[in-house]
C-alpha cells in the first residue's frame, strides 16, 4: 500500500497518541479514526470491519476507565463516597478550567476536599488525595498504553 497513505495515517495516529495525555486531545479517538480512514480509503483490505468494531469497543472502555481510575485510586486509598465523587468532581472541573494541571490539581483537592467533608482528618484526606493522584496516573498509563498497542496493530496489519 502506499507509504504516503500509511505516513498520513501514522501522523493522525500519534497526535492521538499524543492526546492519551494532553486533555485538549480526542486521544483514542484521533488512533481509532485512523483505523477508520485507512480502513475507507484501501477498501479495508488490511483489515476487517471486525477489527474495527473490536478497536471501537476498546476506546469506549477505555474512555470509560480513565474517567473513573482517579476515583478508584481514591477510594483504594481508604477515601469513602465523599472522597470518591470528591476526585471525580474535582477532576472534571479542574480539567473544565485549568486544563491538565487542572485535572491532576482537581482530583487531588476534589477527593481531599470530600473526605474532609465526609469527616476525616486532614490526614485521611491527604491520603485519599495521594489515591487519587496515582489512580489518574495510572489511567493515563493504561491510555498510552493502549494507544501504542492500537499504533502497533495497525502497522502489523498495514506492513504485512
């Protein structure tokens, strides 16, 4: 197949890649839609419709899971409900206003600020706070790592 239409691809993919960890970016969904348009335009002779309705399913669980790791990392950290919805709020609004500091700031505070609410001690929070920081790093590692393996696929299918 043409090397221009698999360079073409290959860009749309790692911007995508890009955006596993800069919020601005549609991530996953830029590599997905890189399967799509190298799908259409070779006649999907690399790979099959299956394939893709396999990647689809991926991205939205994967969507699904990085929208919530924060909170789960919270809450393995001992945080209750508050701190739970706590991370999860905070971290949809910090990403509302600040971007990607505002995400990582957000969640931290929004799980510290629940459970000092739900009455813990300023120590519990800071835990529950530190669970969610590393529950957020942890989606987005799992972001980037399937990114890579979407990336990886798609060059085995197209090179083969």
């Amino acid at each position: 197949m043409s090397v221009t239409l698999i360079v073409v691809t290959l860009i749309i993919m790692f911007v995508g890649l890009a955006g596993t960890i800069l919020p601005m970016l549609p991530g996953l969904v830029l590599i997905y839609a890189g399967f799509l348009f190298y799908g259409f335009v070779t006649g999907w002779i690399a790979y099959g419709v299956w394939a893709v309705l396999f990647w689809g399913l991926v991205v939205l669980g994967t969507f699904a899971v990085d929208h919530i790791a924060g909170s789960i990392g919270a809450r393995k950290y001992g945080a209750s409900r508050y701190g739970f919805w706590g991370s999860f709020l905070g971290a949809f609004a910090g990403l509302l206003i600040a971007n990607l500091p505002g995400l990582i700031i957000g969640a931290f505070f929004g799980a510290f600020c629940g459970e000092l609410i739900g009455g813990k001690s300023a120590h519990d929070a800071l835990r529950s706070g530190k669970g969610a920081l590393i529950g957020l790093l942890a989606g987005t590692l799992f972001k980037v790592t399937v990114g890579l393996v979407m990336i990886g696929t798609f060059l085995w299918w197209a090179l083969a």
